[in-house]
C-alpha cells in the first residue's frame, strides 16, 4: 500500500483544523464531527489547545483511500508556533494550504506558500468557508492568483456562496471553460501536450489532461484549487479525490537500510520520552538498535504506527510511515535515525526569534524546577532556547511573540504545577564582527594560571555562514581531547559576544597550542599541578576569545521585518508620520482603487506597537503583514545584555575567580 504523509497548513482561523475532522469523518475514521469550539477535536488533545481553540502542537492522524495510507499532520496556523510547522515541512510528501473564502489571502498565508513553492512541496489549495456570509470564492481565487502564486486552477463551481445552502461541483470534461483553463495551465510546462493542442486541441481526452494534472502537480509546478466547507462538508468528498489523486503517495523500500528523521519529541504519562519518526527506507522493529543522530546507537523498546485515525501497538514500522519510538532518550528534533535522509526536519525555513523575555518564578526556591521543566518544554521546542545565567540568576527563552508566551505560562502551572511571571519582552539582536582579531595566552607566562598555551584568531564571515573552527596548528600537537575541548567552548563562548548578544557568524582559527603531558610522582600518583587537562583548555579558551572579540571589535545589529499595509486612501496622511515615529520607514506607496499598499521596514522591537496602533490610525480596516527580513546596524548607543564581563583590563581578575571557583593553579 501507498502512504501519503499530507500537511494541513494554513492562517490562523482559516478552518485548517475543523477541516482536518471533516476530512476524518468523511472517510470513517470518526462517527462524529469535532468541534473546535467545543474543544472536542481529534488532534487538538492538549487541555490548552481546547480551551483556547487554536493548535499548539502538530498532531499526526491517519486513514485509508484508494489505497493509500494518508498520514495527516493538523499544524498550527497561528505566527507564534511557525517552529512546529518548520519541523513537518522535512517530512511531508504533499500539503493542502487552505484559504478562507471570506477573508482571502491572509499574511500567514503567503508566508506558508512562499516557504511550500521554496522547498517544491506539491500543495493543494481548499477555499474553504464557502458557506459563511461574506464568503466569495471567485474573489479569493483572484487574490491567490495575485498573491500566493498565477500556477492555479479551479476544480470546480461553487452555487449559493455565502448562505449555508453553498454547493460545491467539481468540473468534468462537459465544462469547456474549465478545460481551455487546464489546457492553458498545463501547456505551460508541457511542450508534448502544447504541440498537440495547436495540431489538433479537439484530439485531447480530458483523462489526458488528468494525468499531467497529476503529474504536474506532484511536481509541484501547479496548484489545483479545491472549494468547500469544514463544516457543512461541501466540496471535501472532491477534495479527498484530489488528495489521494494528485498528490505523490509513495512505496518506501523496506529492504533498504533505515533511514528516517525525528521531527517532533513527545513526553508520555511517565514522563518518558516518545520521538515521532518519519521513515523514508528501511524497516524498524522492536529491540533493534539503530543509530540516533550524534548520540550514538539507541534500542528501540516499544513503537507505535499512526494508523486508522490513531496510533496502534507494532512490531515494527515500515518505509513511508510514522512512528512513535520509545527508548531512543537522547533523541533530538531533526536528528536523523539511520543513514541521514536526503531532506530532514532540522532544516532552517523560517526566521529564527527575534524576541526574548525572563522566566521568574513565582518563589525563588522554585528556579530549578522551572528550569527543568522549561528544558522539557525546549524538547518539544527548541527554538525557546531556553538559557541560563548563574550569576544573574536568571532563565530567559525565545519567543515568536506574546501568545507563546501565555501558552508557556499556562503549559507550565498546568503540565509541571510551576507558577512562573514574566519580565517585559525585549528583542534580540546579533553582534557582528568589525575586523580581525587575534589573542594568545601561553603555559607559565603569568597572568594565565592554567597549564594551556592557546592562540585564536577571529574573523568576519558572511551573514548566514554560521561559525567555524579551523586549525592552524598540526592536529598531533596535542591530544585531540584538547581541540575537542577548545571547539566546543568557542562555540558555546560565542553565544554571548562582547556585549551579550550571539554572534553567529563568525571564522575561529586556533594559532597556537600547547600542554604539558601527563606526569606523575615516583609513587605513581597523577599530579595535576604538573600536567594538563582539558579543564585547563576550557577554562582559558573564554578569556582568550574573548580579547580576540575585543580587539577584532562587534557591532550590535537588530532584526528588521518587511511590512505590508493595506489601508483606507483616506488615512495616508495620518498614518505615514505615524510610521515614522515608530521608526519605520516606507519604500513603496502603490494606489490600489479607494486603498493604498505601503511597503517598507521596520525594526522587530516596534511590530506589535504598529499591531496595536494600527486599528485606531485606520478606522478597524488596515491589514499588516510583517516577517523577518535582515539584521542591520543599531543606531546609537548599542544596547548590551551582558552576562559576565571579560575585558581585558579585569582579566587578571577573572582569571583568579576561575581559579579559585574550578580548584586549579
């Protein structure tokens, strides 16, 4: 049997989620309808997803048609949990974006199928809502052509549109209107087909038309549009048929060696920990002991296969399904499990945060336990990023914005029985290279108190390079322990530059090094007063990056986002200063009939005050549609957020303190 692995993506409260039980009841999965209103969703399970009525998590379900197993995977729709979308994205075979009939093409929207057409996701598109008031399915086809992408099609008509009478017709080949359209479309990308249409158009069968439809659109070079309605289930029966029709479902090789990708981590009601695998090839069973990322080797204990609307007990799981594997405890999103697969879930598709808050707990004796449970949060999550800081006794994570932030609260007094508050979100920046720098500390050259000689040079690299260590020294000049040791603290050193931000792009080249080897009393005790380890290469690696950042010099860099409003004509000339005093600077002013589109940037630290002001400056009607574009340059002061201080005119000071705090010299 084929298995299809479909994602039901879309802006928040567009239906994506009451269309996903729609489809389950239209194939027998469910013998009744779920609510979201009533929280009584099949993949919305998390207490807080039902009272708040919006998806959280990504929820896998699946069904059989035609001979096809589709594992459908409902994703959130709201801007605050795009991480959870970015993880499915490495594992899907098709998608269905769905559109509301009412609202049309919303921001979520365009960001979702500019990231499908990016990574030539094959994607349906459902107009869905035909049956509300307001809705206008020729409008919204019109807008996704105009916004989203001019490769679509039209499957069918839609009669008495905005009543709860709406009905949906899927086209046949009697409807020669819709076929010129598809021979148009599809001539396109089909010089075969284009040839025999000028030759003779009346030659060509509509079943032929099918089959390049199906073809092209596994390819991801159009996009057929289905119209319907989650709740009255007008036009979904069409839809399935397209699902299971048009989109590539596949028959993995079972024989192969495994090859597969963790793309989400769950905790059962142990508190063990379940990885939800996609398997691209191969076979897994219970007890067999497969690689896991960089981990090593994990014996898998127990598995469960999605299936018939749910997941059921197995032996094993075969290519082209989903899994939940128990056993493998060091599992991490993206990791790969087997031979890596070509695409896998930790790739970066969206931007990362750019905002960031403190996590205070409700009663200082409390700050491990909510480290502890923010760490399992980060789990299911890591772009939170949840850090740290010892001496300023704080715990900070990432967000997307202030609704992520309410869900954590809430996930943490409800899932862990931690109370925690919250400072006033900030955002994050970046700091960047100014020139090269370089630093050395050398064994017996007082201040340095440790028995390493270390030598780092650093250098600017493009933005998006990320950072990279290089030698410069021969690899036998000492024990590999000791590079280990200095790699991964730059790495980690280089989370927080010289005024507290990351710098994450940036050339590490070690200049020198040196040690003195392993030496012992007569007796044979090891004395290490007289030999090296690899605390002393950690301990000094910090203290001598952090003089080459210094005299190599950062600059602090902030995020800015692309902004698109549409408002009222009538508005411009208020809202124009209005934008200038929240620092955002418009490049492009286009007319657009009794509105207007302005396009221009504007720094992340000042989008939701334009969200909150926007209502009143336009009367209720301007739309905004943001997302992160670059870093640039702070101007003024650069804000700092530094955690522990490394200049170099305290740096025998700070030496001292390590001394004394780590025991050594």
């Amino acid at each position: 049997m084929k298995t299809l692995n479909l994602g039901i993506l879309a802006h928040v409260d567009a239906g994506k989620t009451s269309l996903t039980e729609r489809l389950l009841y239209a194939v027998g999965v469910t013998d009744q309808l779920g609510s979201v209103d009533a929280g009584s969703t099949r993949t919305d399970s998390l207490t807080l997803e039902r009272r708040r009525g919006i998806t959280i998590r990504s929820a896998v379900v699946s069904f059989v048609r035609d001979d096809v197993t589709v594992n459908l995977i409902d994703t959130p729709g709201h801007p605050d949990f795009i991480a959870e979308v970015e993880r499915v994205l490495g594992v899907l075979d098709g998608a269905v974006l769905v559109v509301s009939a009412v609202e049309g093409v919303q921001p979520q929207t365009r960001v979702l199928m500019r990231t499908l057409r990016r990574l030539r996701i094959p994607t349906l598109i459902f107009m869905n809502k035909v049956d509300r008031a307001g809705a206008d399915p020729e409008r919204a086809l019109h807008a996704v052509a105009e916004k989203l992408t001019p490769a679509v099609v039209a499957m069918g008509a839609v009669r008495a549109a905005g009543t709860r009478q709406a009905r949906c017709t899927a086209y046949g080949p009697a409807d020669t209107v819709h076929t010129e359209r598809l021979l148009d479309l599809l001539a396109r990308h089909d010089d075969a087909l284009l040839a025999d249409w000028v030759q003779d158009g009346s030659a060509l069968p509509y079943s032929r038309l099918c089959r390049v439809l199906a073809g092209q659109t596994g390819r991801a070079l159009v996009h057929p549009v289905f119209a319907g309605s989650a709740i009255t289930g007008a036009g979904v029966d069409t839809l399935i048929s397209g699902i299971t029709g048009l989109l590539p479902a596949t028959r993995g090789d079972t024989d192969a060696p495994v090859s597969g990708t963790v793309f989400a981590i769950e905790r059962g009601p142990a508190g063990e920990k379940i990885a939800l695998v996609r398997l691209f090839a191969g076979t897994v069973r219970v007890r067999d002991r497969i690689p896991v990322g960089a981990s090593g080797t994990a014996l898998v204990t127990a598995l469960r296969v999605v299936a018939n609307g749910t997941d059921e007990a197995a032996s094993s799981v075969a290519a082209g399904r989903i899994a939940r594997l128990w056993g493998l405890t060091d599992a991490r999103i993206g990791d790969p499990v087997g031979v890596p697969p070509e695409r896998g879930g930790a790739d970066r598709h969206f931007a990362p945060p750019t905002l960031e808050t403190v996590v205070v707990p409700a009663h200082p004796a409390g700050r491990a336990a909510t480290h502890a449970a923010l760490s399992q949060l980060a789990e299911q999550d890591p772009l939170i990023n949840v850090r740290q800081d010892d001496r300023q006794h704080e715990i900070t994570v990432s967000l997307y914005g202030e609704v992520q932030k309410e869900v954590i609260q809430a996930t943490l007094a409800e899932d862990f029985g931690v109370a925690v508050t919250f400072q006033e979100t900030s955002t994050v920046h970046v700091e960047r290279l100014c020139d090269v720098g370089t630093a050395v500390e050398v064994i017996a050259v007082a201040p340095n108190p440790f028995l390493a000689t270390i030598g780092l040079r650093v250098a600017p690299t493009p933005t998006g390079a990320g950072v990279s260590f290089r030698l410069g020294v021969e690899l036998g000049s000492m024990p590999q322990a000791f590079f280990t040791a200095v790699e991964e603290t730059v790495r980690r050193t280089l989370r927080q530059g010289p005024h507290g931000w990351e710098i994450p792009d940036c050339e590490v080249t070690m200049t020198h090094a040196g040690y003195w080897a392993r030496q012992s009393h007569s007796h044979g005790t090891f004395d290490k007063s007289m030999s090296s380890t690899a605390g002393d290469f950690r301990n000094l690696t910090p203290l001598v990056l952090m003089a080459a950042l210094t005299r190599a010099g950062t600059r602090v860099h902030e995020p800015v986002h692309r902004f698109r409003l549409e408002v009222p004509g009538d508005v411009l000339g208020t809202l124009l200063p209005a934008l200038t005093r929240l620092d955002a600077m418009p490049t492009h002013t286009t007319g657009q009939g009794a509105s207007y589109l302005v396009e221009g940037e504007i720094s992340a630290g000042q989008v939701h005050a334009l969200e909150r002001r926007l209502p009143g400056l336009t009367r209720g009607e301007g739309v905004v549609e943001t997302q992160f574009d670059h870093y640039r340059p702070v101007r003024g002061p650069a804000p700092t957020r530094v955690r522990w201080d490394l200049n170099p005119l305290d740096r025998r000071e700070y030496l001292l303190a390590v001394a004394r705090r780590t025991g050594s010299r």
